[in-house]
C-alpha cells in the first residue's frame, strides 16, 4: 500500500500536515466531547485535501482509505491512525469533497490564497493505533 502512496511527492506542497495539541474548542463543545478526549489535532492545508479529492478519484488510490493517505503524511512524526477509523474516514471524505468544490470557483490568486488555508481535525484517544498492533 506504502508503493501506492509514493504518488504523492512533498516536494510540490507548499506546507506540511502539521500536529498541534492546541485544540478547536468549537467541535469539542458541538460534539459534547470532554476535552481531555482529544489528543491533538491534524491541521492539514486545503491543498492536500484537494489533491487527495484528485488522486482518490482518478483511479490511483482508489483501493486506499483517506485515513491511510492521511497516516502517509503523519506517520514521520510517530503517530498512526487506526485505519478502520470510520469518523475520521468519513470526516475527510467529506472535507475533500467540499474544499474541492469550493475550490472550482476561485480562479488566480484568489484560488492560491484558498488553497493555503487549513482545516483541522481532532484526533479523540480510541482512534491512535496502539505499538502492539503497530507491529502486527
């Protein structure tokens, strides 16, 4: 799966995927989550969420989940997501697909500034994958 992935090459994005235990307080009072639940969150740029929108939909990556295209980008930093995560699969299913239909409006310079914006998620503690079944 890892060969698949290689598509996508870092050297084109302007930023990374970044890591941040600084927390969106607004989803944790809409979803009525306690904060201590929430581990950190994933701040990833709307360019890569539209690229992935483009990869998964050409037929490239179709067999990969969103969840292991977003395991790709963060697993440098030491972190996996459980890849049989539902809430973060559909959550980024839909994110990609409304950023990439926002993003059809803008044209030039107005779709270079969209595109630089970031969309976080909040990773709860169920959804990281344990070193034991890292190694399985």
């Amino acid at each position: 799966m890892s060969d698949l992935l290689k598509v996508f090459d870092n050297r084109k994005f302007t930023q990374n995927v970044s890591l941040s235990t600084e927390h969106c307080l607004n989803y944790v009072r809409r979803a009525c989550i306690p904060e201590n639940k929430v581990l950190f969150t994933v701040s990833i740029p709307y360019q890569h969420l539209v690229c992935w929108y483009d990869v998964k939909h050409d037929g490239l990556l179709e067999a990969c989940s969103y969840v292991e295209i977003m395991n790709y980008f963060i697993e440098p930093k030491g972190i996996k997501i459980r890849e049989d995560c539902d809430r973060i699969d559909g959550l980024l299913r839909r994110i990609c697909s409304e950023i990439k239909n926002k993003c059809r409006k803008f044209k030039g310079r107005r779709r270079h500034e969209f595109l630089r914006n970031l969309k976080r998620i909040a990773i709860l503690q169920g959804e990281l994958m344990n070193v034991a079944q890292t190694e399985e």
